[in-house]
C-alpha cells in the first residue's frame, strides 16, 4: 500500500514543476510547434510570455499553460 501512495505521489506535478524554466525548445515540443515559430511569435509579439537572461530564452511552464489555455475554442467560429 505505502508504494503505491508513493507512485501516485510522484505523477502529480508540484508547484516548483510549473514554476521552472524550460528551453525554447522544451516549449516548442510543449506546445507543438516548432523553434521558428516560437521565434517568430517573439518577434511579433503574437506568444506566450518568456524571460530572456543574457542571450538565452526561457519559458516558465505556467505561463505557456496560461496561454495555451487562453487560445482554446470550442468551434472555428469562435474568434
């Protein structure tokens, strides 16, 4: 019994899970989308949020939940 509470435990992600940084290309495959188009929509404007210490990029996992979940719609219709 105590192992499967401890497997169980292991699955549900922490807050310190979405709170950390990832790559750009960790996001890229997080989102289904390749590297260039992450780069584009930094360019435009257009993405999900990203910290940039130095030269590299990072994404946070929350924010690009936030807005992946913000882009859902229920039909083509909706805008």
């Amino acid at each position: 019994m105590q192992q499967q509470a401890t497997a169980t435990e292991q699955t549900i992600p922490t807050s310190n899970y979405w709170d950390g940084f990832i790559t750009e290309t960790e996001a890229a495959d997080y989102l289904c989308q390749s590297v260039r188009t992450m780069q584009k929509w930094r360019v435009t404007g257009f993405g999900p949020s990203f910290y940039k210490p130095g030269r590299s990029v990072r994404y946070r996992r929350r924010d690009l939940r936030i807005w992946a979940e913000g882009r859902r719609r229920r039909n083509t219709s909706q805008a």
